[in-house]
C-alpha cells in the first residue's frame, strides 16, 4: 500500500512520477480484468468505507461542522450506495452491443465499453469523501486505474479518505495524494487518459487547459447561478420550506443550491413568511439563538470574506433583508438569509453565492425571467414551481440547464438513472450510475467481416 505523500516537494514529485508510471504499466491488466474481478474490488472499497463510518462522522464535523444526519446521507450512506449500485449493474453494463450492420448483415458489429485508461480525480471541499469515492466506484467498475487528489481545505477527511483507499487498493491501480495546490498542479502535468475534476467554473478552465495539453478527454462538474421560477399559483408555503432546507443543508455549499429566485410581486410576502417560519423552526432556539450544530461552517475565512462582500454590497445597493441577515465571522456562521429589493446590478446576482443567501426578484412576465437567465452562463440547475403546463415548457424550451426539477429541489440530481452534469459554463459531461461508468469509458466500435 502506497504511503503518505512525503512533504518535501521534490521527494513528492518523485512519488507521483513513480505511481504514474506504475499505473501506466498496471492499466492493461485492469483493462482486461473480467467483471467478477471489479465487483471484488468494489466490495473491498464498500467494505473499507463501512469499517471507517466512525471516522467519516469525527473527521467531517472537525472539518466543517456538518450535522451529524447530513454527514451520514452524504458522505457515508450515498457512497455505498454508489458503490452497491456499481456492483448490481456492472455485468449489464459490460455487455457488448451487437449491432446489425446495414451494409452486409452477415458481418458482425459490437460497441464494446473498454476502460479509458489512468484518470484523475480531483475532489472538492464541499462533500469531500462522497464527490470522491463516487466517481472512484465508477472509475474502477470501467475498468481503470486512478490516482486520487484529496482537497486541502478539509484535511481531517482527506486523511481518513485516504486511509479508506489505501485500505482497498494497491497503489498500482489505485492511489491517493494529499496535500495542497502544487500537488494538484503536479498532477495535471502527467498525461492522464481522462481527468474528472468537480469544483468552480474558474479552476474548471485551468484543468481543462491542461488536459488540452495532452489531448485528455474531461468530466468537469462545476456549478453557476442556479434560478428558481415561481409561477402564478404555485404553492408558496411548499416553496419557501424547500428553499429554507436547501440554504440550511451544508449551508448552502452545494453545486445544485438555488441561487436566487424569481416571483410575482403579490407572492413575495408569503414566500417570506414561509420561509421565516421553516428557518425558526430547524435553526434556531426558542430563546431566538441560532443551533450552530444545525447549519455547517462557511468552509475557511476566505471564503466567509466573499461571501460577506457580496451580502454588503447588496445591501449598499439597496437590497433588503427580510429573514435573516447575520454573518458570524468568529466561527465563520451564515444565518440562512432572504433579500428582497434586489437588483441585477448587485455583485450577489452576478457571482455564485455558495452559500445560505438567498436573493429575491420579482417579474411580471416569463419572458423578462427567460431573458435574464439566457444573458448569463447556463446553470448547472434550473427549479421551476408551476402548475402551468405551457409555462413549464416555454421555460424548458427557451432555456438550457444541467439538469431541471420541477415542484421540487434536488429530485434531478437524487435519481441516479438520469445523467447528473452541467451543461458549457456549468460543465461538461455527467455521471451517476450507468452514466458514470459511461464517463469512465471509451465506447469502443468493432466491426467483423465474415469469413469467405
């Protein structure tokens, strides 16, 4: 089993050209390896993970102060699932595609999915063990070799993320590094064969760039602004419980978090009141102090800084806050937060909050909605409250997204038989299930002539 990444910079360097190149070596094997072969190393992992659930749990909250419930469903109970679901269906997903050729039906014609090769995968802060290990199940269900970059910015989880994977595989197939931006920039030097990267549209550039270097084909799972429409008769109570619990759940620090909202003027006080009232209800005390335990840190200082300058100059502009409104800086705490009196103009329309703020607009009529979205980059999620049919398809006609749920928030991504990715500035490719054993295959074609 692979060591931890010494510290020296030059004795690391060394480390990741000498796993390189081992797993250059080792990719043909695990290529050819038979599906039995896989599950058996997926059972490993899924077993890895259930045995360090304890440490899961510790070094989460140390990192980010996450409720305990959170850290069970995201970064333990959806892994093995993830895991589980790789081990079901990897003997149908292995299964060649025959295919009729048209110009001589008496040949044959397969679509084989073979393994992409080595691949990097670059993991985020925000869910540092499930937005790793799940792309990982699928990487080593297709049959590849991977080496693993864990983010600095939760270092207690990186450390018993790296302890799971070094637990189930040999370094040869796959391996972890640690460390800071320089490891990662060490990595993206070397000619992987795929790179899966989730993170900020910004840094999403600058892995495709290198990758560009060496012709890898990439997964980028970046984020964006992501709008929610609320229509003429829309259940506003629903609404504003649905986007209480999203700005609460790991405080707003999600890809698919809504971003900011669009309703009718003659809506917007229900939709505060509900919201007020799901806040007060899963937040705070009845002595009117926030459970600090309930919502999770702002992930480092920095972070926080951007946050509260996007906050003030709303404000400076006029914004509104009507639930809300407290930034801690001392423990880095965002009460969940609604503006109104917003504008196009403030920096908090322009930039991703990634975080418990949620902006209100109001519109008189869809087209102004549809208008504002298609000025800007397309979102990674688009929610859309109506009970309109022809308003829904006007919205899903005239607009681009990643993934869309409507009535609802999160649905798109939770299914894991549909493809979950963005779409140009919120990304490219997807993955979940089939469609991530898909990102981390080539779909080779093989033609037959029969014999004369």
């Amino acid at each position: 089993m692979f060591n931890p990444a010494p510290h020296n910079t030059q004795d690391q360097s060394a480390a990741i050209a000498r796993i390189f190149a081992l797993q250059q070596q080792q990719q043909w094997e695990v290529k050819a390896s038979s599906a039995a072969q896989r599950k058996a190393k997926l059972q490993k992992l899924l077993a890895a993970v259930e045995a360090h659930s304890a440490a899961i749990v510790a070094a989460v909250k140390q990192d980010t102060r996450k409720p305990e419930h959170e850290i069970r469903i995201t970064e333990i109970a959806n892994v093995t699932a993830n895991i589980e679901r790789n081990i079901t269906n990897l003997d149908t997903w292995m299964t060649p595609v025959d295919v009729v050729p048209s110009l001589n039906q008496e040949d044959k014609a397969q679509i084989v999915m073979e393994a992409r090769g080595v691949c990097l995968i670059l993991g985020p802060w925000n869910f540092p063990l499930g937005l790793v290990l799940g792309p990982l199940a699928a990487a080593v269900a297709a049959g590849n070799c991977c080496i693993v970059k864990l983010s600095d910015l939760c270092p207690a989880t990186a450390s018993v993320a790296a302890s799971i994977i070094r637990a189930a595989f040999a370094e040869n197939e796959v391996a972890v590094f640690e460390g800071e931006v320089e490891v990662a920039t060490a990595l993206l030097e070397l000619p992987f064969n795929h790179i899966f990267f989730t993170g900020s549209p910004r840094v999403g550039k600058l892995v495709m760039a290198a990758a560009a270097k060496h012709l890898a084909s990439v997964t980028l799972e970046l984020g964006g602004k992501s709008p929610v429409i609320i229509d003429d008769g829309a259940d506003v109570q629903k609404i504003g419980g649905d986007l209480a619990g999203a700005k609460q759940f790991n405080g707003g620090q999600a890809c698919i978090c809504p971003d900011h909202v669009f309703i009718k003027k003659q809506q917007q006080d229900r939709l505060i009141a509900a919201f007020d009232a799901k806040v007060k209800q899963s937040v705070y005390n009845e002595d009117g102090s926030i459970k600090k335990e309930s919502i999770a840190q702002i992930v480092n200082p920095q972070n926080f800084t951007r946050i509260q300058r996007l906050f003030d100059d709303a404000i400076a502009k006029g914004a509104r806050v009507a639930v809300g409104g407290v930034l801690e800086a001392a423990d880095r705490t965002i009460h969940p937060t609604l503006l109104t009196e917003v504008t196009p103009d403030m920096l908090i329309m322009q930039e991703e909050i990634f975080g418990p703020l949620i902006p209100v607009m109001t519109y008189d009529n869809l087209d102004e909605v549809v208008a504002h979205i298609n000025a800007r980059g397309k979102p990674l999620a688009l929610y859309i409250y109506s009970d309109d049919q022809a308003n829904i398809d006007k919205i899903l006609q005239r607009t681009s997204s990643g993934g869309v749920t409507i009535n609802g928030i999160f649905s798109h991504y939770l299914e894991n038989r549909l493809p979950f990715g963005g779409v140009n500035q919120s990304g490219m490719g997807s993955y979940h299930g089939f469609f991530g054993f898909k990102a981390f295959s080539h779909e080779r074609a093989i033609y037959m002539h029969r014999k004369h």
